[in-house]
C-alpha cells in the first residue's frame, strides 16, 4: 500500500495550526483549558483540517528549504499573536475594571484562591472574568471568532505575514481596554466616590472615630449593591468590547 501525501497540504496545516496556536494560546477564552494540553492541541490541529480543507486555505508560495520554513513559521507566530492581543486586550478590559473595583471597594485586601490558576485572585476581576467569557459565548461571540479566523487567513495567506506591522491599530487597542474598563463600572464608581466623600465629612465631624474601619464594611456593601443593581445594564458596554476584537482584527489585515 502505497500513500501518496501532499507536501502542500501538510505545510499549509502546520503553518495554520501555528496562528491558532499562539492565537488560542495568548487568549483568555479557552484559559480554562490551561491544564488540558491535549485537548488544546487536538483542537487545534483540527481546526486547521478544517480550514484547509473546508475553506481551501493555501499557500502563495511553497517553502521548500529549511530556512524558509522557518521563517514561514515564525511570521505565523507573530500573526498569530498580533491577532491574539486583540481578544486579551478586549477581556483585559474586564479584569481593569475588576481590579479598580477591588481596590476601590476594599476587596483588594484579601484575595480568594483560583483552583484553576492555583493563584489568588481579586473577588471582583474573577467574577468579571468570568461573566465576560459566559456572555462571550451565550452572544455566540465564539462563531463570529472562528469566522474571523477564517477571514484572517484570507487576507494574510499562511506564510506571507503583514505587510507593514499595524503599531496604530495595537496602541489603539491598548488605550481601548483602559476607556472600556472604566465605561463597565462607571456608576459603581461614581457610588464608591460619593460614600469617599461622604466618609470623609464624617471623619470632619466625629474624628474620634476610626473612619478607616468603619468605612471598609461600608464600602463594601455599596459596591456590592450598586453592581448588583447595574450588572443588567452592562449589555450595550459588553458590546462594544467584543466589537473591539473584531475592529481592530479588520485594522490589523485590512
């Protein structure tokens, strides 16, 4: 028995699977999988068949040495981390928000122990972490992904890489995941900044009280409740985060 196999074909699957590694890889979408290397890679590869095969994804020019192969391989590992900052700096907008949150509230304090990453993690960022990658994939934000993905390879072939390296599209990205952040918990701040200031008056009149201890309980309470209150509202927010992805990924291969 005699098996014919296609040079092209098995280098236009490795360079494919090279891009949705460092993609998958770098993103926070499938962090939850950290521990399942297996199941990642097995994913992988098979997305790449399905690319190739199902979408005619092909090479421009064959590299047949050793050098050029590598080269090759090492534009897909940037493309493919280019592609994937956009999607870290999209939910990296949750974790900012988080964070300010905890610090401002008092969370920031203490830390709760995350048995996936086996580290501790603020209460607020984890829970926004969470509810971000939840609504990602109830808003079928994982099918317009794998479309992109597929428009990616459409405008940058396997092997070809960027014409000129897109340094605005990556600032504006990152400047995106401070302003978003913020938009997500602007009211919960501007509650937090009203019980500071009201804490602070309280300090004026009675400074024989112990403002620092009287306040965490205080503070916590109001960030709890007025997030509760809000989280409803952060659809429209959540939007335009994701559309960011998508944006900048249409900046990066226009």
């Amino acid at each position: 028995m005699v098996m014919n196999l296609d040079f092209a074909w098995l280098i236009a699957v490795f360079l494919v699977s090279l891009r949705l590694g460092a993609l998958f890889v770098m993103s926070p979408i499938l962090s939850s999988l950290s521990g399942m290397i297996a199941i990642r890679v097995l994913f992988t590869v098979a997305l790449s068949l399905a690319l190739v095969l199902g979408f005619g994804v092909r090479l421009n020019t064959i590299p047949t040495a050793l050098g050029s192969l590598i080269v090759a391989a090492l534009v897909e590992l940037i493309v493919g981390a280019t592609l994937a900052f956009g999607v870290s700096a999209a939910f990296g907008a949750f974790s900012v928000a988080g964070k300010v949150l905890d610090i401002q509230s008092g969370f920031g304090i203490g830390n709760v122990f995350d048995p996936v990453t086996r580290a501790g993690s603020p209460l607020f960022a984890t829970m926004l972490n969470l509810l971000a990658v939840v609504v990602f994939f109830g808003m079928d934000g994982h099918h317009a992904l794998l479309r992109g993905v597929a428009f990616s390879f459409q405008q940058v072939p396997p092997g070809t890489g960027f014409t000129a390296f897109p340094i605005e599209a990556v600032i504006r990205q990152f400047g995106a995941m401070f302003s978003l952040g913020v938009a997500l918990i602007a009211p919960v701040m501007f509650c937090l900044f009203l019980v500071e200031a009201g804490l602070s008056m309280v300090s004026r009149v009675l400074p024989q009280m112990n403002v620092f201890m009287v306040g965490i309980p205080v503070k916590l309470f109001a960030g709890i409740a007025m997030f509760a209150l809000t989280v409803g509202y952060l659809g429209p927010v959540m939007g335009r985060v994701y559309a960011s992805i998508f944006n900048y990924w249409e900046q990066v291969l226009g």
